[in-house]
C-alpha cells in the first residue's frame, strides 16, 4: 500500500518536460562516408530533459563518435512512455538503414514490473524485428539507469525499482551471446544529482553528455 502511495504521488507531483524540441537527424561533419547512427527507444530518446536532439543522447553521442573526424549522420528514434513492446511494433519501421543501432530502454518496463524474463524476450523479438528489416546491424544496448539513484524516487519504491531495473539490465546482458550485440551496464557514478533535469528524473544536458561520452568509448574501443 505504501509502494503504490508513493507511485501515485510521484506521478502526480514530477513535472512532465516535454521531449526535444527540433530535427530528429542530422549530420556531424567530417571526411569519408558518413557513419550511420539510429538510436532507438524510450523517453532519453525523445530527448526529455534537454532543448532539442543536438544536446540530447543523440546528438551528443553522434558528435563523440566524430572525434576522429569522421562524418556521422545521425537518426533519434524516441518515444515518451514507450517499453520495449511497443517500440519493436511501433517505432522500428521508423528507423533507417545504419551501421550501429543504439537500444536505450527499460526504465518504462521497470515502471510497469516487466519480468526480467519478459524483458529479455521482448529485447530478443525486438533485435530479431530490427535485423530483419535493416539486415545484420551491429547493436548496441544502453544499460537500464540504476533507478537507486533517481532522486525524484522516495523508499522504498525506490528501492523496489531499483531492484527490478537491476534485474532487466542482467536480463538485457544475456543477449551479447548474438553476434554482433554488445551491452553495455551504466555507471551508477554518472547519475549524480547534477545529471538530472528539473523533473529529477530524466537526465539534463550534462547527463546526457556523460551517458553519450560511455557509449562512445564502447563502441570505439
């Protein structure tokens, strides 16, 4: 009874930002062929807590894949609120043809109590959906936010979701045994209180930066 209290005065009392305002793609300037960048998912997609996609996961991401100079063209295929169910059926069809496909997802599962096996399954359906409308694409998954360190959660439900984001993450990690797809855990140091946004929930610029820095250094090194 207390957990569900909590739940509803959460969402009742979170501001509700809106999701980035502008273009969904763009290109970072460099030499060669471009590299092609989609990522795919839920509202640090839609690049809530930030102005627009250049400084949302997106943009900072595909401006950390350009260090070395090279071009990369870039596609935020993101949507507020949505699991992983709902973007294999619904945003999927949406995303270009690339040479990597970022998968950032599981706080909306963890919310609604998605099983940890439910999650790998919906993970696997969705990875199997993407590969076969844009062939053998590497992918890469984003770690499910460690929600202990969600300063707008009170305990113990923040507790309670902390323990399930934990157990989805494990889950999401099973599936690098296919080739050509990569995990990659968040650290729980990059959610200081300076990364959120106003609403405490969602990541802010500097939040994003950081995540966006990690999933660089993956995907390089």
């Amino acid at each position: 009874m207390v957990i569900l209290a909590q739940a509803l005065y959460v969402k009742r009392k979170t501001p509700r930002l809106p999701g980035a305002a502008g273009p969904t793609e763009g290109l970072v300037a460099g030499t060669g062929t471009p590299f092609r960048l989609a990522v795919l998912g839920e509202s640090t997609v839609d690049g809530v807590g930030a102005r627009d996609h250049e400084e949302a996961l997106t943009g900072c991401l595909a401006r950390e894949l350009a260090h070395d100079g090279r071009a990369v063209r870039w596609q935020a295929v993101g949507r507020t609120g949505a699991n992983a169910r709902t973007v294999r059926a619904e945003l999927v069809p949406l995303v270009r043809p690339a040479d990597l496909v970022v998968i950032a997802l599981g706080v909306n599962d963890t919310i609604e109590l998605r099983s940890a096996a439910g999650y790998r399954r919906d993970l696997l359906e969705l990875v199997v959906t993407l590969r076969r409308r844009l062939g053998p694409v590497d992918v890469l998954l984003a770690g499910v936010p460690p929600m202990s360190r969600f300063p707008a959660l009170p305990r113990p439900l923040r507790d309670v979701l902390a323990a399930r984001s934990t157990a989805l993450d494990a889950a999401a990690a099973t599936l690098t045994r296919i080739p050509g797809v990569r995990h990659l855990p968040m650290d729980p140091a990059l959610l200081d209180p300076a990364a959120f946004a106003s609403d405490n929930f969602h990541p802010g610029p500097a939040g994003y930066a950081r995540w966006a820095r990690t999933l660089a250094l993956s995907v390089i090194t």
